[in-house]
C-alpha cells in the first residue's frame, strides 16, 4: 500500500517525506530484528538514504518530519550498520542547523521540535562517550 498508492500520490514534499521516512523506519525495524540478513540492512540503507535525501532538500532544518529523519538516520548508522562517528557527524549536523532557525519555528510544532532535539542531544553524548571509549 505505501509503494503502490501512498507515495505515487503523494504531491506535497511533506507528505511524501512522511512515507519515505515510514519505510525507512520499517526497514530499519525489520534489520534490527534480522541483521543477519544483508538484504534487510541494504534495503533499510536504501530507504533511509533517500529519505534524508528528500527532508533534506523539502523541508526546513526545524521541521518535526526532517529532524525526526535526521534522528532515524543517525540511529541507523550507529545501531545496525556501526558507524559511530558518521552518527554522530549526522546528530550534530542537524542539531546545528536546527539551532540556527529555532526562533522561526511556528508554535504548533515547538514542542515537537524542542523533544527530538533533546533525543539528538541525548543520543550525541552517548554516542561521543561511545566514541571516547574506544
């Protein structure tokens, strides 16, 4: 259904980032639960990759969908495919970007915005003492 009708018609950049970012999630599910099959990891690389590509180039560093993509995609490299340091580059590069627009964010989405950026920053000091202690 989301392959065949959802993102076919999905017309506005948010909505289309919003099913791109639900596969990407799913396939990140199913290769944590099966990261013995390459197929899973690869097709959840794939899917994430161009979900970050598209909030990337739609929608504004504050907006909920592209800072939860930019968290989805920076969990993704640290938990299934290991690569802390590209986490981490990916956490603080949006955390940054966010940070410069934070006053512009229309107050419907404030608190969405304020929590995932303190999962990123949570996320950002686990990872670095990860780093740290390697």
């Amino acid at each position: 259904m989301l392959e065949t009708d959802l993102l076919p018609n999905a017309t506005h950049q948010e909505t289309r980032v919003f099913y791109l970012k639900m596969r990407a999630d799913y396939y990140r599910y199913i290769a944590e639960f099966h990261p013995e099959i390459s197929e899973c990891r690869e097709k959840a690389q794939w899917a994430s990759q161009e979900a970050y590509a598209a909030c990337q180039e739609g929608l504004s560093p504050t907006h909920p969908i592209r800072l939860g993509m930019c968290l989805s995609q920076a969990a993704f490299h640290y938990e299934i495919l290991g690569q802390t340091s590209a986490a981490v580059q990916m956490g603080k590069k949006a955390l940054d970007e966010a940070l410069t627009q934070i006053d512009d964010v229309p107050e419907e989405h404030y608190k969405d915005v304020v929590l995932i950026m303190s999962v990123l920053r949570d996320n950002l000091a686990l990872w670095t003492t990860d780093m740290q202690s390697c």
